[in-house]
C-alpha cells in the first residue's frame, strides 16, 4: 500500500521517465542513459539521476547493472511498477508512437521490424473542434450547421454535445439533437462553418439513457467451423469457454461491431471467411442501426 502510494505520488515527468525505463530495459533488455537523454533532451548525468532514483527509491530489485553490455539489464526478480507487460501494451505503445519512436534508441529496434498501417483520419478542422471541446465540458448547447446522406445540403442544428468519440476510423460527437429531440452521433468531418456557442444545456450526458446503459457484447467462433478451427478463433481472441466479453456502451455497440468487421444484416456465405459472431445479437438489437 505504502509503495502504491509512493508511486501515485511521482511527478507525472519522472514518471514518464520510469516508463521508458521500465519499456526499454524489459522489452529491449539494455537501458543506458542514452535512451533517456535521446528522449527527454536531458543530460547524462540527469538520466543517470533518474535510474538510480529508479533504482533506489522503487525498484530496488528490478534492474542490475551488466558490465560486458554496458547498460542496466532486468532481473529476474524485474515487477514493472510504471507499466503494463503485457505484449499487447507493448504493441499499443509502438503504434502510438510510430512516428516518433524511430528516432527513440532502444524503440528504434522494434521499430526496424514492425510496419503500422496508417489509415488517415478524417478532415476535422479546429475551428469546429474548439467549439466542440468547450461545449462538451461546460454544458453547453452549440449552433452549427450539419450535412448527412439523407440531407446533403447544410442545415443548421442545435446541439448539446457531451462527448467525443473515435471509433478507430472518424471521430463523432455524441449529442443531443434538438431537432430530433434524441441523443445521435454527428461526424465531425460533416459539420459546417464555425459552430456557435450558446447557453447551458438541459440535456447532458447524465439524461442519455443509451450511452449510460453497460453493455456487453459476446464475440463467439462462427458456429459453422469445425472444432479445430473453433479453438483457433478462440485462442486468436483469448476466448474463455469460446467467448470473448466486450463490454460497452449501448451507444456504442454498433461501432464495437464494425470494428470486429461483424454485419448483423449479413451472413459470409463461408465460415472461413466469417470467422467470429456475435453470439447476443438479439440482445443487442435496441441498439442497432437499421
């Protein structure tokens, strides 16, 4: 307890700095000083401040000093205080930062073997964003204008956004619909002009019934596959009893779905090729845009 304590209590840029610490020295397995002056822009002897701080104030037994490779190696005894080790943690960090972490030295390794497919979000221009932001954490109703499919000429709309959303293809705002008297979701790529910021909203995020119900989507095997290729699937999803729980919201849900590339409206005519379902479809259907 005293050590979570301690740990909470870390400046957010050392505590920076003890993450890629901790990243480098497990998954690289040498830190030098280098990483951390090639990072932050300090010096050698600020980095070497920082691992032995490191060192001697929270993880006394994580890391030893291995003379023939001239950097800090883990131990065996290594209990990451500052990050995640698990490989998907790892892998999320090398997509978050595939720009920069080239040019990071113990990163720059991975990164010689790794390629991220970067899909390019969206245009959303910062004089709509900036409104949006302000109105999503003052509560407040907003003016903008607003094209779709069904009505491709701009129409003005009077919104109370409550929160921004990615969907891991475009960004859209979760907000209620003066119009439509309903909470909805409004690309942010289709709004118009400079939205206009008005007065406080009655209609806040507290008041939308679907993006406050948890949801939980069952991600199954497709029933259809043999049980050899089911326990591919589940191992593939790290399945428990060939069930992957995904919980949500139920705002959410239709956008869960995509993102596992399931069409409830359609059926792969081969199982190979479908692969995974969802196994509470009909519990899902309130949610579902049809």
């Amino acid at each position: 307890m005293k050590r979570e304590q301690s740990i909470a209590q870390v400046r957010w840029d050392l505590a920076l700095r003890y993450r890629l610490i901790e990243t480098v020295a497990w998954w690289e397995g040498r830190l030098t000083t280098h990483h951390l002056m090639q990072s932050f822009g300090i010096s050698r002897q600020q980095a070497s401040k920082d691992i032995n701080t490191y060192i001697s104030e929270h993880a006394p037994k994580n890391l030893t000093y291995d003379r023939q490779l001239k950097g800090y190696v883990p131990s065996r005894q290594f209990c990451p205080l500052f990050i995640d080790d698990s490989a998907s943690a790892y892998l999320h960090l090398l997509n978050q930062n595939h720009e920069r972490a080239p040019h990071i030295e113990g990163l720059a390794l991975a990164y010689a073997h790794t390629e991220v497919l970067q899909v390019p979000d969206r245009s959303v221009r910062p004089e709509v964003l900036r409104p949006l932001l302000k109105a999503c954490h003052d509560g407040l109703r907003l003016e903008t204008e607003y094209v779709s499919f069904a009505n491709p000429t701009p129409e003005v709309r009077l919104i109370a956004p409550h929160t921004l959303v990615y969907t891991g293809m475009r960004w859209h705002v979760r907000a209620y619909c003066e119009k439509n008297w309903e909470y909805r979701d409004f690309v942010l790529s289709r709004l118009r002009g400079e939205p206009e910021l008005l007065d406080k909203s009655e209609n806040g995020r507290e008041k939308d019934g679907d993006w406050n119900t948890e949801v939980t989507v069952l991600i199954a095997p497709d029933p259809r596959l043999g049980p050899a290729q089911k326990a591919i699937i589940e191992t593939d999803f790290g399945m428990c009893d060939g069930r992957l729980p995904v919980a949500t919201r139920g705002a959410l849900v239709q956008y869960v779905l995509q993102r596992f590339q399931i069409d409830p409206d359609k059926v792969q005519a081969k199982a190979a090729a479908q692969q995974i379902v969802a196994a509470n479809l009909e519990e899902l259907e309130r949610w579902l845009y049809r």
